[in-house]
C-alpha cells in the first residue's frame, strides 16, 4: 500500500466562472513542501497544473489572475505551446 502525502488546501480554493466556462481553482500544499502548487480542474475533469510552485497560495492566486487577464480563462485551461511559454 503506498503513502499519501497530506494535501493542505488553501482557503483560496474556488469554483470559478467566466466566459460560460466553469472550472475549479486548486491551490494546495503537500506536507513536507514548502511550495504551494496552482491547478484547475475543468467541468470534465481534466486538469492543467503550473509547473512552478510558489512562495504563498496568494502568490498563485495572483498568478492565476494575471492569467486570467492576459488570456482569458478558454486559453488557460486549454492552452496552446506559445501559451504554456507565457503562462505556466
């Protein structure tokens, strides 16, 4: 039987519309990791997840807005190569 880390979620967690599309934001920590991880989880369940980690779950917060504003939310859960570049 294999292990599971201890997943601490942030309170900036959400179900998020715009555009008529509807995703959930996950902002989490794994125990023994300092970096909190950026995903979002489509009406499907298909997920994108940032690559990098940040200092604090509003700095993923904040990462994902940036996002959000730069290419609305279509492009972030269903990005193209020169997206993933710019993005995440």
């Amino acid at each position: 039987m294999t292990d599971h880390p201890d997943i601490k979620r942030s309170p900036l967690s959400q179900s998020f519309t715009a555009d008529g599309i509807t995703v959930q934001i996950e902002i989490y920590q794994l125990d023994g990791t300092e970096g909190w991880t950026l995903e979002l989880v489509d009406a499907e369940g298909g997920s994108i997840v940032w690559q990098e980690q940040f200092a604090t779950d509003a700095a993923a917060f904040a990462d994902f807005t940036e996002g959000l504003e730069e290419l609305g939310l279509a492009k972030l859960i269903e990005p193209d190569d020169d997206d993933l570049a710019t993005v995440h």
